[in-house]
C-alpha cells in the first residue's frame, strides 16, 4: 500500500495509541497539552533515537512550516518541534498528516 492519510489528532491517539512518557527532563517547560509528546533535546530525544535502532515506523514527528503545525510518521529534523512513539507502527509507504 501506498499513499496519503490526513487524520485528526482524536483519531490518531485512538487508531496509533501514542505511549504516554515516563522520562521527564527536570529542566523542562511544559506547554504541550498532551502526556505523549517528547522533547528534541535530552534525555527524551535519546529514548526516540534508541526507539529509531528498532522501531522506525513507531516514531512520529510534530512539525510547523510557518503556517500550519502537524504530526507526520517518521523521524524529522527539519521545523521539528516535538516527537511521539505510538504503539503501532504506520504503515509502510504511506505518509501521514495529522492535524
């Protein structure tokens, strides 16, 4: 399969199951609204790394172009602004959007 998905977050946390953290970096500012997002910098950007060894199609990227932010399947340096691990991994060849 191979493709385009654009789904929204409610549906996404229900279908994907992002892992809610267990690692908190104690010099962290948290505005995110959610238990699942994870850091770009620390001990929370390790756990995706070592999670990326093993289980890339399980790590997702929130991203911001200037306009619009979203979550898209895959690790990202580029505009990235926070990472999640779900429980599900995306499926292969398909690009996801969600907003």
């Amino acid at each position: 399969m191979s493709g385009f998905i654009e789904m929204d977050w409610n549906d996404w946390v229900e279908e994907y199951k992002p892992i809610s953290k267990s690692v908190r970096q104690p010099d962290r500012f948290s505005w995110e609204s959610d238990d699942y997002s994870l850091e770009t910098y620390g001990l929370e950007l390790e756990c995706v790394r070592f999670m990326l060894c093993f289980f890339t199609d399980h790590v997702w990227t929130y991203t911001d172009d200037g306009e619009d932010g979203f979550i898209s399947n895959g690790y990202h340096l580029v505009n990235r602004l926070n990472y999640y691990i779900t429980e599900k991994p995306a499926l292969p060849n398909v690009e996801y959007e969600i907003i």
